[in-house]
C-alpha cells in the first residue's frame, strides 16, 4: 500500500503529554502488516489501576472486541497490548485462540493474570493474527517499559491514519495535579457509535470503575459518537479508560461526589479533542464540517438529522468542490425521517442566512457563500422551528482521496 | 457543467417501443437550464385514462410532488409535464405559484381542467423554476403531438443521466396484444424508497386506477425501491402509471381478477428493466453489483442488511478497485443492527465461497476471487444462516467519478 499524503487539516504540532503516575508503555515492529515502523503497543498499568470501556455495537466484533467486553466487569486492569495491521475480525476460533494467547504472553510479560490484560487489534478483517508474532516482541517491550514520549503509542497505533493523535488535559482536584492523557487512531470506517477506532485514556485520579464507566458513557456521546467520515461502522471499535489512581486526593466513588463533574469535564474535553483529531484525518479529508441542529422535537431527532446531513455523500462531496450546494442540505434534512416542516426551514453556513421559511433566503449572496466555502473550517446550521432539540455532529468532506484510500487499501 | 463520459454500463441498443393507443407526446428546448438540448416534456392521454403513482417520503417534497399528492386520488389523468434542469423543490411560495401556473398553461394547451395535469420536475434544488418558461412551448408541444418515437421523451427528462431508460412489455390478455411502455431518469440522489428517480409508466390497459395503484405500489419494493446508488433520497421522486384503457379488452376493476397477476408480472418486469437502467448509470459507476442476503431471520431484515451492503462507501469503493475485501461486507453485515451471528455467515462472490462460518473459507483461493471483481456484474450473497429471510439489493461502484460528477453539479 503506498503511504497517503498526510491531511492538510493535521495539526502543526503535537502536544508533549506529561508522565501519569502509574503508567509506563513501549512500542515494537512486530511486522504484522507495516515494514520499518511499529506496529505494537504495550502499556502497563500499576496494581489498583481500575478500567471503563465502550464497545462497538457491531454484530460482528472482533475477537478482542469479544475479549475486553469479556474483562470489563471486573473494572481492573494491568496491562493493555495494540497492534495495528490486522484486525482479528472475522476470523472465528483462531481468533480466539490468538486473543488468548496475545494475553497470556503479555500477561508472563507483565507478572498478572490474563484477564488483567486488554487488548485492541486494528486493520485488516478476516485475516487470522498470527499470536507467535507478539511472542518475543512483548517481553523486550516489558524490558524497557518507559512513561514517555506519548506520541510513541499514538504512532504505534496508526493504520491509515496520516498523525498521530493525542490530547491531554491537567487538572487541579482538591489541590492536586491530576493528569489525564489520552491517545486515537481512526480514519475511516467512522461513524457515530463508535467507528474503526481506537482510543485509549488514562488517569492518575483514584476513581472507582464504574463511576468512570458512567463518565466515558456520557461524553462519549458528544465526542466519538457525533463524529462521521463514511457511516460505515467497524467491527473493532474501542475506546478504554485506565485510571491508576497515583493521584494523592481521595477517590472518587460515586456519581454524586461533586468533584466526578469536574473530573467528568476535563474528560470530556479531552475525548472531544481526539474525536476531532480523527474526523481532521478522515480519510481524503480536506475540509472539517460542524453540522448543528437546532429547534429540533428533540435532542436526540436533532442528531439523526445532523447524521443525516453528515453522512450524506452529496452534501459532502459538494462540500469538497466548495459548493454551496443548500439544496442538499434540504435533501438531507427530508430523508432523515424525523420531524420537519419544510416551510419553517433556515440553513446558516457559517454566519451567511441561505435558506429561510422554506426558500432561498431574501438577500442571499451567493458570491459571500461561495467565499465562505473555500474555508477549512466549515459550520452548517439547521433550524427546524419546532422545538427545543439541538445536536452537532462532526464530519469531513468526501473527495477522490477517499476513493484513492479506500479502492486499494487490502492489496 | 462539463458533459460527463457515457457509463460503461449503458445499453448497447435502446428498444424501439410501440406506440401506446391514447398516448401522445412531443418534446421541446424550454431552456431551463441546458442548452442544445430537450428539457420539457408534455404528454397527452385520451379521456378516460386512469392514474396511479408513487411518490417521495421526503420531509422536504418539491412543489411538483404535491401538486401530484393532492391530485392522485382522483385516479384520471389528461396530461403530463415533466422538466428537467430545475426541481422546484424548495421555493416556497413561488414553488407552489409556479406548479399551478404551469398546470393551467398545460391544460390551456390539452383542453382539460388544471387537475388532470401530472407534473414532475428534476434538477438542482432551491433555485425557482420560471413557470413563463413553459408558456409558448407547451402551447407548440400540444400542437405536433405525435406516438413515437419513445427514446424522445426518455432523452428530455435527464439531467446527469449519461443515457436515456426506456422499457417496454408486450403481452397478450384476453386474446389481446397490451403495450407497457416506461421510460425512466435518474443516476445520483438514488436510494431505496424512491431516489431522484422520476419515472412514467403507460399502458393501454383498461384496469382501474386503485388496482393500478395496489400493483404499483407492490412492484416498486423489489425494484425501485430495491436500488441504491449512494443512498440519498430526493426530494423529488415520482413514479407515475397510465393507463388509457384503449386495448380491447374488458377492464381490470380488481385485485381479485386472475388478470391482474398477469399484468402486474409484465408491469414488474418493465419497473425491474428500469430501476436496473437506474442503477448502471449510477453516477461514476463501472460495475452493477447485485447483493443478495438470504437466510435472514425476516425478508424485512435480509432487506435492512442487503441494503446496509449496498450502501457502504468502504464496501463500494473496494469494488471499484476490484479488491475482493469481504472483510467490508462483514463490517457491513455487523452495522446493520439486525440479528446476525458473526459464527455462522457465509459470503460468496459470485460462486466463490469466500467466508464460512465466521471465518475465511477453506479452500478460498485469491487469484480466483480477484480474477471475479475484475467483471462488470458482481454478485455477492451472503447467507446468515438463521431463517428463511431473503431479498436483494442492487447498486454500483463508488468511483472517482462521483466524486467528480457531484463535486461541481451546482456551478
């Protein structure tokens, strides 16, 4: 596979994460797939490190998928080994051998049972991972476990991804330096509920599991499951939290401690960050779109029909040819199936009124919008007239590089 | 807008369909928005013919749409204006202002009343359609009327089709030869539950308007509404039936009569032929490709995940590279929120068992299964293994040329 050209939405820089207590990690070339970079990831977590996670909703998960939904309830954690390259989806019983086998030789590696251990795959489905490949790989990973640089097991990670991607976020709780780091990879088979994504957080605050199971379940919603590249769903999708609780502050045990809010917050900040890093590297992606719905019956039909408008390859591959192409945004908004009345209908790209009362808007500029199209940064505004409801959901345009990407990805 | 290359798909030859006893029509340059080319089309029906028809379950249905809506029960017809380059969706006021003009000059010139007057409009959306356009030209179609030739009125009413679609039937009932002609328009925005496809089906069957309605409405499922090209839904859809009653033969006046099976079979076989058409003009495709689902828990399901295939950018852009990446129609399999066991699927790719129970098939042979994909008709059936469920879907590649069509269509 020839390497893509890296997204002109990539950020200039990376942020340089600070150490989290309790968390130490190396990467390896295992050779999966990818020739001369690294394709494993090992990360170790001190005893006490409690674990949340969100799934994919796929029918047909991958055989790690199937392992950590498997390991969750037991909210504790040790270890966590990535590989990219390969998906270990599809791939029946010596999926699960190799599952198995990949958390017993990481497990050995670590000093913990294999149910401490977690494990993501990513890329390739219904090719079988052969396990052997991690058997020498995690040991010489365990010997030189390190707490730095973060952007070692954002790289790791990668398939098609053109960055890396990381986001991290210091808080103060009860005077204490509390560190949350996180780390995604994902570029297409993305859509809302999760996607061919992986992410991974982890904390030095004491918090109990199921209350971080609780938090990443809420804002995972305005982050990972509002953005959209292609509506295709992944078998693989998995976004875990680790916290260690090194922090020295009194953990947090329950929703109703006021300071899960606080903690809950700069979560929230950080999955949002990576979500956005990741539609910014959708694949062919040019242009990032925020499509708002507002006036909606209710919240939730107000995000069926930003997904609509989102997911639309009309609306996106006009959004690619710098289009103000509204009238497929009114396509969108009637296809989705949820309450509208065509005649309240207004539509803002950007600050620029196109459309109102259900027909072209008094005033419209059409060389202003065509402007405005040529921007980087594109915001698309629904407003119903019905109700209260609002979402955003966020997403990139559809262009030849996605085809280029997508025609020729397995050979 | 640059002329696009004819699909690769298109027909060899197009059928030299009879004339339709009670049917005339003539085409004309309204200049509505090409040049050099037709872009009206008016149709004139004898007295007494009955009209049955389909429409778009868009929340934002055109002007055109619900002026058909309103008109439909009244089951009789006299006359049908159809443009292209303008949808008149929309456009407010002026919108329903303009399809009741439009509806006045054309019964002026047919000699009818405004309600008998069918209309359909396809092109960009939001732009107001001038009903003036229409005034002398209607006038000038009524007066060269003709019954042939019927490539004339399938070449008025495209827009980015590469080729006109027409079908016909000829069968014998009674003892009596009875013509089915149908033309058709569409290549973009298509997607099960009608497309922006507008499509006129007339015949000179005596059968009573609610008959013709319930035969329409049941073959449109396992075609029209059984194709996908990206799936976006127009507002705009429009399937219209004709019937002059003009064959003689005594009428068909209920779903009881022995004849109305036969009739609806040639009906379906022409509504087949046509959204096939649809289809292999799909914009940018270089491959039909037929997805079967079978063994479902429900028809209804077999359907959800045939469709959840079809519509898949990750799975149609494989196909356009000829990468036999069943791994996609997996992941596809899995997202469509149907009952599905990932242990039991098995995939083919035309007869090529390439995945087993949950698995890669024994046996599966590469070179074979990418010599396939290098066909213009691909199959892919996918058997779930838990009923009796099935149904198919049919759909094209997604190429660099949708990208390409849909990323300046507006300028």
């Amino acid at each position: 596979m020839a390497a893509h050209p890296v997204s002109p939405l990539a950020p200039k820089t990376y942020p340089d994460l600070p150490p989290v207590r309790g968390v130490r990690f190396a990467t390896a070339e295992a050779g999966i797939k990818y020739k001369n970079r690294t394709d494993v990831l090992l990360m170790a977590f001190d005893e006490g490190t409690a674990a949340a996670g969100v799934l994919t909703k796929s029918k047909c998960s991958s055989a790690a998928v199937d392992w950590c939904r498997a390991n969750l309830p037991g909210g504790k954690a040790r270890g966590l080994v990535v590989n990219s390259g390969n998906a270990n989806a599809f791939t029946g019983v010596k999926g699960r051998q190799s599952v198995e086998m990949t958390a017993e030789i990481a497990a050995r590696a670590l000093g913990c049972a294999g149910s401490d251990i977690f494990l993501a795959s990513t890329g390739v489905i219904g090719e079988p991972l052969d396990a052997n490949k991690f058997s020498g790989v995690l040991d010489q990973c365990a010997a030189r476990l390190a707490d730095g640089p973060w952007i070692e097991p954002a790289k790791a990670i990668m398939t098609t991804d053109t960055y890396p991607k990381l986001s991290g976020a210091v808080l103060e709780i009860d005077g204490v330096e509390v560190i949350i780091n996180g780390i995604a990879k994902g570029s297409g088979m993305i859509a809302p509920d999760m996607a061919t994504m992986l992410s991974f957080v982890v904390t030095d605050m004491p918090i109990a599991a199921d209350v971080l199971q609780s938090l990443l379940a809420r804002h995972v919603q305005t982050s990972f499951n509002a953005i959209t590249v292609d509506s295709d769903t992944s078998t693989s999708d998995t976004l875990l939290a680790f916290a260690t609780g090194k922090a020295g502050v009194d953990p947090i045990t329950s929703m109703d401690d006021p300071r899960a809010e606080v903690f809950g917050a700069a979560l929230s900040d950080v999955l949002f960050d990576l979500a956005i890093l990741v539609v910014r590297d959708g694949e062919g992606a040019t242009k990032q779109v925020t499509v708002n719905v507002e006036g909606a019956t209710t919240d939730q039909s107000a995000f069926r029909i930003a997904k609509a408008i989102a997911d639309s390859p009309l609306v996106k591959t006009a959004i690619a040819g710098e289009d103000a192409n509204w009238g497929r945004v009114v396509m969108a908004v009637g296809k989705a199936g949820e309450p509208a009345d065509r005649d309240k209908l207004a539509i803002r790209f950007g600050d620029l009124l196109v459309a109102k009362d259900g027909e072209r808007a008094h005033g419209y500029d059409e060389a202003a919008t065509s402007a405005y199209m040529k921007g980087e940064d594109l915001e698309v505004t629904v407003s119903l007239g019905l109700g209260e409801g609002r979402a955003s959901v966020y997403t990139c345009d559809l262009t030849h590089g996605y085809i280029e990407i997508n025609g020729d990805y397995r050979s």
